[in-house]
C-alpha cells in the first residue's frame, strides 16, 4: 500500500491539466450523479469514488460509465476500510464531496476529523441535512483551520442552494421576519428510493428514524397506502436554519421546512419554493421568492451546488483562507 | 482644510464602535436611501455624504434627518470640488458606496481613479447599469490592486441581485440557455422621477441619451400620453451581461434585460422577475426563477444590496484581498 500512496502523490496533476481532483465519498444516487456531472466538466475531474464496498483512485480520471451497475468494490479495490484508504491517500485530491448516506449526527463530522488528523491540506464539501449534524461540523473549525481545510457544510438544495438564496433575498430588507421553505418531490415508484422514502417516513408525526428503520417493507407500503401515496412533511429538522442564523440574518425558530413527496407519480406535487418575509427599511412588509423549475431533480439542485461550493472552496484555499463555512455564506461559483 | 484633515484622521473609530464609517456619494433617491438604512444599521454608519452642493463629513455619523428637504451643502461645506473634499479625505472611511446619477460612462471610473491616486485603501461599491460603464472599471483592476481597493461594480438590483440570483440558479445546470430579467416599476406620477424617466425614454426605440436630455417637461408629457403612461423596454444595455460572462456563466448574448415602467399608478405592472433556463447534467431542459416582492421598492432592491457587498467586501478587504470583482462572483453579506 505504501508503494501505491507513494505512485498516487507523483501523479496529482492538477497544475498539468487544470483540472481539480476531485474524490466523492459515497456511491449512491448523489455520489453517482456527482461522477456523471465531473465528467462532464473541464475544471474538474473524477479522481476517487468510494462507499462501503471499497474504492477506486484513479488521479488522471474516472470513467462514469464503467460505475454503471457497479460498486467501486467491484471495479477498484474491495474493503472494509475505503474511507480509510482515501484519507491516507488524500494529498492527491484537491477536493473532497461527501455524499455518504446520512446516518448518525457523528459520522461525517467523525470522518472529517479523519482528514484533519492526517494532516490533509484541501477543499471539502458536504450536503449534510440536520441542524445537529452541521452544528457538529462547526465545532470542528479551529482544527480544519490548523491542518489547512476549507471546508463548506450544507451545501447541497435545501440546505445549500435555497438557504444560499434566502441569503441573498434577505439583503432588501431591514429585518427578515421568516424564512419558509417548501419542497416538491415526486418519485414513480417508492421501491426504487428506499432509503429517501424510510427517511421521510421518519419524519411523520409519531414515527421517528428509530422506527421507521425497523419497518418491513410491508409496513411501508401499507403506511404509502395509507396516505394514497403522499408524504406531507412540515417542520422538518433541516439545517438551513442553523446556517441563515449563523449568517446573522434571522433567528432559527424563524425559519421553516417543509414538503410534500409524492412516491406513486415523477411530477413534483409542488413546485419546490423558498419564500423570505421581511420588512424593508420604508416599513413595507413583502416577500421575495426562488422558485427551482419542475423539471430539475433533486440530484441537480444538491451536486451541482455542491461542486459550485467546491470551486469556491478551492479559491479560498488558494488565498490561505481555511476552516469552516455554511453555504449560506459563500457565492457558488459554476463549475465550466 | 489641512487641520479639518488631521482631525478627521484622529476620530477615525471603527475599532471604538463596531461600526464601519460609510461614505455616500450621491444624495438623490439612492443616495437618501442610504442615509436612511444606515441610520438603521448597527455594523455601519453614514460617516460623509457629497453632491454637487457640497458636502458634510461626521465621522461619528450623520442623522439622516438633517437630511429631509436639505441638501448637503446646505448642512455642511458648499463646494463645486465636494467628490474631491471626500478623496481628500478617505483615509477616515472604511467603505464608499458611488449613488452619483448615471452620466456618460467615464464619469464614475474617473471619479474611483481619483480615490486610487490619492492612496485610498478600503472598499468601493458601485450600482452602475451600462455595460459600457462596467467594462470601464474592470479594466481598473490592477490600479485599483495597487492602491489596496476592494471593488464591487454593478451592486444593485439589476445589475446586482437579480444578477447574482441568477449566478446561483446557474448551478443547477450544467449549460446556462438564457438568463431574462424583466423588471416592473410604478411610480404615480412621473415628475417625482424625471431623471429616472427621462433615461428610461432614452432606451425606447428612436430615442438616445442625447435626443432624451434634450426633451423639454412638455415634450415627455405628450410622449408619456401617447404611450397611455406606459414605457415598454426591451434589450437595454444592462451590465447584467458582462458580470455573468465574467463569471464564466453564460456569454453576454444571452443575457436580456427589460422592464414595463407605469409611470401613472404606484402599483408595479408586472412582477420584477429573474428567471435563468438551462440544460441539467441528465439533458433536461427546466428554468428556476427569482421574483422581487411587489411591494418593494426600487430602493430598498439597489441599496439593501449594495450595502451587502459593502459588508463583503469589508470582509475582503480584511484579508488583503483587493481589486474589482461584479456582483456575481461574492455573496452580499447581510448587514446588521
């Protein structure tokens, strides 16, 4: 292994290309969609993908299509320990995007620690969802800022892209009086988003993750059943609140998430919209709103941000600027 | 005026209050604005403003009241030199929001080159609109370096916060189609607008900056009446463009910038609107849109704003990073 650390760190290439190595951690929906749009992308590239069946380094690229029905076990190398094996390789990548399923508050901010310990110097990214989870990560800023990290939480659509937008509407007025967001999903069938579907279970009145991890798939569908189809989510723990109080733009108990999944038809059921209310310096109360195209999927609107946010976090790395920062403060800048 | 200088120097005090000492140049409708947000604000304070009356300078700040009805060279010093008297003496200011009227296009690159040869070293904020004007003070950039500058051009609404909103949306896509913002504006009675009026007819078709100044009272009268009070405007020169092709997000044919004014009815024609279409990762086709609140004004949109790249670029500024950077590159910050 130490012959292969060695080979990696002759080959990052970033200065011969142009192109950032990227590594995404995770190779589910979002880390696949993230290696679909890297290749896509000149100012960036696949250099590492890994999830619980191993990984793949390759610095000069990764092919997307040779992921296509495959796990990174299958086609790098199988191990129990892949998050593991990128942290020890991690001085080739320039840039890290978490998409590793949303387990416990601790996990990603324990797998971050990981990095700083090794005394990794780059740009990481995450589209963590719960407050307590981000709150975690910015407790981590004086030792990211030590190993040299710019590292941006929250940075997917909601939080991310939505919050980042409230940011932004809240500058016309004098004092923000809510922030309420509410999202549209619409899946065909609820089997193909398990996990998704379980999450948002969890997040009804009277279930919690707890039990809704223990429900048979019986039980899931009966509980679809039950509700023709449709989840109606309202005051969901989401750490765009952490973030716009944290920006100093308005209080946390003064923003609101919310959404409607829709798990029997594609179309979103609503139209996925963040609405600020304030009042302006003349007195006058209104609203501003972004309102995300139907047609864009959640995929879309989480990486496409998040790797905007990574090319932020790169030119604030290449200034020497480094620890900790909720997307509701930085500028996503698009990725060419 | 040396001793005036010198004393000025000493009450420099943002480390004693907090608070960063803003000069207003400009005292029309944006001007005024500003004055009056600011005395609002606990981070910054109006510490000057300056027109061709003359100027006052109070670095412990300035009661937008002293204001009402009044202009500055009827508070403070009468000069034809009052931009000059602020150069003079911008060592005693943090930041300089430019609200002077939009006359031709090297009036305000001229003025901030008088700011970077006398030596000033601290933010500047522009809501300049044409393109034209805009180009002029990118091509600033390596003066502006020099003398320690952080600059923000075409910080208002649009340019400025339809403009970023559109830099945002853009992640979503990996190829940005288009970007059109249509913008609404009511006013009840045009007299209270003439400047702004009179420049909206010069973009009409058959009319030009030159054929507009030259209309008497009488003339836009009758050619308000023949138009039922309404002003239709498509393809302005909207510096719009040039930000958003700067930042690497779409090039500046696609970007189209109109408005319908009513200049008989305060209420807005239509909704002022961003709406960014684009091609996603998966190859669809879908647009977010970004919708100002009807009832807020055309002030609170530009200076609200302004003052949130203001604040950015204080932050900027504190970390030695100098320069000309548009609106769509850095996140208004919102200003306490």
């Amino acid at each position: 292994m130490e012959q292969q650390v060695l080979q990696i760190r002759r080959s990052r290439s970033k200065s011969r290309t142009g192109a950032a190595n990227i590594a995404v951690l995770g190779a589910g929906g979002l880390g696949m969609a993230a290696a679909r749009m890297l290749a896509q992308k000149k100012e960036m590239r696949l250099s590492a993908i890994a999830d619980k069946t191993g990984f793949v380094i390759e610095p000069e690229g990764i092919d997307p299509q040779v992921l296509v029905d495959k796990k990174p076990g299958d086609i790098g190398t199988r191990t129990d320990d892949a998050i593991g094996e990128i942290i020890r390789n991690s001085h080739a990548f320039d840039g890290i995007f978490i998409a590793l399923p949303n387990l416990t508050n601790d996990f990603i901010p324990d797998v971050v620690s990981g990095f700083a310990e090794h005394g990794y110097s780059g740009v990481m990214v995450d589209a963590l969802k719960r407050s307590g989870a981000v709150e975690m990560i910015f407790k981590l800023d004086d030792k990211l800022k030590q190993s040299g990290i710019t590292y941006i939480t929250g940075a997917g659509a909601t939080p991310g892209l939505l919050t980042c937008a409230a940011a932004l509407a809240a500058n016309s007025f004098m004092e923000v009086l809510g922030v309420d967001i509410n999202f549209g999903v619409g899946v065909s069938n609820w089997e193909s988003y398990r996990a998704t579907i379980r999450e948002d279970i969890a997040h009804l009145d009277g279930f919690d993750l707890d039990r809704a991890s223990r429900m048979t798939c019986a039980e899931i569908k009966d509980e679809l059943d039950r509700r023709c189809g449709i989840l109606r989510l309202g005051s969901m723990e989401h750490a765009d609140d952490v973030l716009l109080e944290r920006a100093g733009i308005v209080s946390r108990e003064k923003v609101s998430v919310g959404g409607v999944v829709d798990t029997r038809n594609p179309k979103k059921p609503v139209s996925t919209t963040m609405t600020l209310r304030g009042r302006t310096f003349d007195g006058t109360v209104s609203s501003h709103r972004f309102i995300l195209g139907d047609e864009t999927t959640m995929a879309a609107n989480v990486v496409g941000p998040a790797l905007g946010w990574m090319k932020a976090g790169l030119e604030f790395h290449a200034r020497g600027i480094f620890g900790v920062f909720g997307s509701a403060e930085i500028m996503p800048r698009f990725v060419r």
